[in-house]
C-alpha cells in the first residue's frame, strides 16, 4: 500500500470516530432533561426499580430510612417525603436544605439533588416505594407528576428551602 492510501485510510477512520463521539455526546446530552436515566442500569419495567434506585439515597439515610444522627434525617415518617408529593418530588429533583429555617432541626450537610442522575419514572418507583417503606403509607407518586415538575423548573440548581416548598405546595 502506498504511503497515501494509508494516510486516506487514517484519516477516513478518524472522521468516523469523530462523528461517533458526536453521536454519543448528542445521545447523552438529553439525559436528564426529558428524563432519560443517567445511569442505565435498571430496566424501565423492573418491579424492584424503587428499591434499587434507593441505593442512591441509603448512604445518608441509611438502609432501614433512619438516617443519620446529625448528619441526615431519617426517611420513616418524614413529613417531605410523605406528604404533597410534589416536595417529595423537588427535594429529589434539586435537593433540600432547611439550615436556614429557624428552629429546623440541625443536619451538617445539605442534600443535593439528582435530576441529572435520575429520569422520571426511576424518581417516581423511587418515591413510591420509599412512601410505603418503614412505616410510611402515602400514595404513590405519578411519573407525569415527576415530568411536568421538570419541566416547570427546568435550570434549577439550587436545593430548596422549606419555604419554597411551601410556596410552590400552596399555590400549585
Ligand atoms: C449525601 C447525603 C444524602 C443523600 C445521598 C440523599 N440525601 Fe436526602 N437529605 C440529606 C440531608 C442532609 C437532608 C436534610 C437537609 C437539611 O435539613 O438541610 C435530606 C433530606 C431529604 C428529604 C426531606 C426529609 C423530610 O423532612 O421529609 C427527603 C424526602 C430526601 N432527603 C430524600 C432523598 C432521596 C429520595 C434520596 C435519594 C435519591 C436522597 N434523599 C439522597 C442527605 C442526603
């Protein structure tokens, strides 16, 4: 083979490598936003998919939902997570920090939130069976709830307070 033939070869290859990374990088771009998962590891159809997803959470509020003392709270009878979904929703989203609440019991961290890791149906699983684990009987939580409040605030990066929370269950 000639020298150029060669040259031609390698640099015919290299553009199909260059578009390929363009192909992944546009593939991957969307995650997050029409709630595709950044993670892919479960199945959509997983019955299990809530407890699995929930591993992403165990860490802090440890395997049985008690938390850590100090640390984070516990997730048994946590009045967020159990009661209008949409804070439930939001808190997984962007994250919840009460460390300017006056009178909030303390924690030494703030959660941040998960709305590039998680799509919507892993968030909706993932609360749903969070609301009927140890104790908590609250209604499930619809992926549509998950999507539309997304949308509603796609750009946020900042937790929320209890305040904004509030705000936003109030006056949907
Ligand atoms: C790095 C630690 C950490 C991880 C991981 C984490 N959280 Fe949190 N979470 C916290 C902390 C700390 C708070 C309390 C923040 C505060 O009070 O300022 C909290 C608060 C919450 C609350 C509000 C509790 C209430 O009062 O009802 C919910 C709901 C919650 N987390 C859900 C989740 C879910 C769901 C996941 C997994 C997708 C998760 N958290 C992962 C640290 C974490």
């Amino acid at each position: 083979m000639k020298a150029e033939t060669v040259l031609l070869v390698a640099a015919a290859l290299l553009v199909v490598l260059a578009l390929a990374v363009v192909a992944w990088q546009r593939a991957r771009s969307g995650d997050g936003e029409g709630g595709e998962s950044a993670l892919g590891t479960w199945a959509a159809d997983d019955p299990q998919l809530g407890r699995r997803a929930y591993a992403l959470c165990l860490g802090c509020h440890g395997p049985e939902g008690r938390g850590i003392a100090g640390y984070a709270p516990p997730l048994a009878q946590a009045p967020w997570l159990n009661g209008d979904p949409r804070a439930a929703v939001l808190i997984t989203l962007h994250g919840f920090d009460a460390t300017t609440e006056p009178g909030a019991p303390y924690y030494s961290s703030r959660m941040s939130g998960f709305h590039d890791r998680l799509a919507d149906h892993e968030i909706a699983a993932l609360l749903s069976w969070a609301r009927q684990q140890w104790g908590n009987r609250a209604p499930p939580v619809e992926r549509s709830l998950v999507g539309e409040l997304r949308r509603r605030f796609a750009g946020r990066d900042r937790p929320w307070s209890p305040a904004e929370l509030r705000a936003v269950v109030a006056a949907p």
